[in-house]
C-alpha cells in the first residue's frame, strides 16, 4: 500500500508544481515579449537500502517557448519588435548582460534607454544614453538617430546601436526574473542579421487556450492523485480489519 501511497503523492505534487507555472503563463497572456515557461516531468527511481521498488515523479524546467508572439501595430516612435529570431541586450539587476524580446522602449533620467520593465537597454559600448534631441528615429537595424536641439531636420546623427543577438535558443535559459541568459554565462556577439520593426510591439506567445485545457487537465490530475491516496488509506484500513480478524 505504501508503494501505491507514494507514487499518488509524488504525482500530486507534482502536477500542483505544473499547475504553478501553467497559471504564471496565463497570468502573462498579456505582457510584451513574455516567453512561455516548459515543464517536464521524468521518473526517477528512489536509491537507498532495500528492493528498489519507489519511483519519484519529479518535474523538470522544459526551457522555454521561444517561438515569436503575435505583432500589435501602436505607431509610437520608441515601440520596436525584433523581425523573426533574435533578442535585445539589456543590463540587469546585477549590472550583467540579458536578453528579452520587450520592445516598449522609453526615456528615463539622463536620456537613458530602457524598456517598460525598467532594464536598460544596451548599445554596442555600453548602456544606450540618448542627448537632448527634436526627432529621433530608430533604424531596423537597431541604430539610433537623432536631430540634436537646435539643429536643422536633414541634421541627422547616429548616437549609438542597440545591440541585438541571435543565439541558439537551446543554448539559452529563462531565470525567475524573467530575463534571457546563456546557460554558460557567456556573452554572444551581436548578430547584423536581426532586424527591428518601428512602431510595433510584440505580444506574449502564451496561448491563451491551450493554458486553460492545460489547468483542467493538470486539475484533473491532480484530483486522480488525491483519489488513490485515498484508496490507499482505505486498502490500508481494510487490510489491518482483516488481519485482527485472523
């Protein structure tokens, strides 16, 4: 009855893991460049002394989803989406280097580049500072242009580059903060092949659908887990009866 007991309860846990990050995806439906989490769960029998007979039901990170979201046109002048494969460098809580695909570009204090998020958006020296201008526009290759105050409008100069990437997702990982980072921490080299669309936002590619057939379906699960637990008490019960019967 233990064996039975254990499994159930391994199983339960487990999908209420899944059922954790299914609902961190659907609460996320809606935020820019927000990439779905995976989940995976694989059987690993329990060591130790005695008959290896328990198996463990342990979930695993499946990486993430790194297909493109759908593209929301907004015309604002600092909203730019990366065309096909590719992300945008930011600098993070740390001061080191991610990646992500949120666009919503905006000017903070001292004409610091950032994104709605707050993370500093990264150039091809260093944290992008844009000087006090009257007309800005960002190329599709990432450079940003500016007609500096007081200038005429075919005055136009180039103050720096975003730094856009493009390396195997395979290679990458997605952390709490939710923020793109390659698992051997290393910095891949700007890619000139990634390109920007101006005046677009990319939405999240969680769908929205198969997260709410995922939660019924992780819900039943669930539910099954917890109905063998309980059979198992019951087996458990009946067996001790017939024992003192004996």
């Amino acid at each position: 009855m233990d064996k039975m007991l254990y499994v159930a309860m391994t199983g339960a846990k487990q999908a209420m893991l899944a059922q954790t990050v299914n609902a961190h995806n659907l609460a996320n439906a809606g935020t820019h460049g927000f990439r779905a989490d995976l989940t995976a769960v694989e059987s690993m029998p329990v060591r130790g002394p005695g008959y290896s007979s328990r198996v463990n039901a342990v979930k695993e990170s499946g990486g993430f989803n790194a297909e493109p979201g759908p593209m929301e046109q907004t015309g604002r002048q600092l909203d730019v989406a990366v065309q096909g494969n590719g992300w945008i460098a930011v600098q993070d809580a740390n001061g080191g280097e991610a990646y992500t695909r949120a666009g919503d570009l905006r000017l903070g204090a001292g004409g610091v580049l950032t994104n709605g998020a707050g993370q500093v958006i990264m150039g091809e020296g260093g944290p992008v500072a844009v000087p006090p201008f009257q007309k800005l526009e960002i190329g599709d290759d990432g450079s940003i242009s500016i007609v500096p105050l007081g200038q005429t409008a075919n005055t136009l100069a180039t103050v720096d580059r975003i730094r856009l990437v493009n390396p195997d997702p395979a290679l990458m990982r997605k952390d709490d903060d939710g923020l793109i980072r390659m698992r051997d921490g290393s910095a891949p080299e700007s890619d000139a092949s990634v390109r920007l669309m101006s005046g677009v936002l990319e939405g999240s590619n969680v769908n929205g659908v198969e997260s709410l057939i995922s939660m019924l379906e992780l819900t039943r699960s669930f539910e099954m887990q917890v109905k063998l637990m309980e059979t198992a008490d019951t087996n458990a019960a009946t067996a001790a009866r017939l024992m003192q019967l004996s």
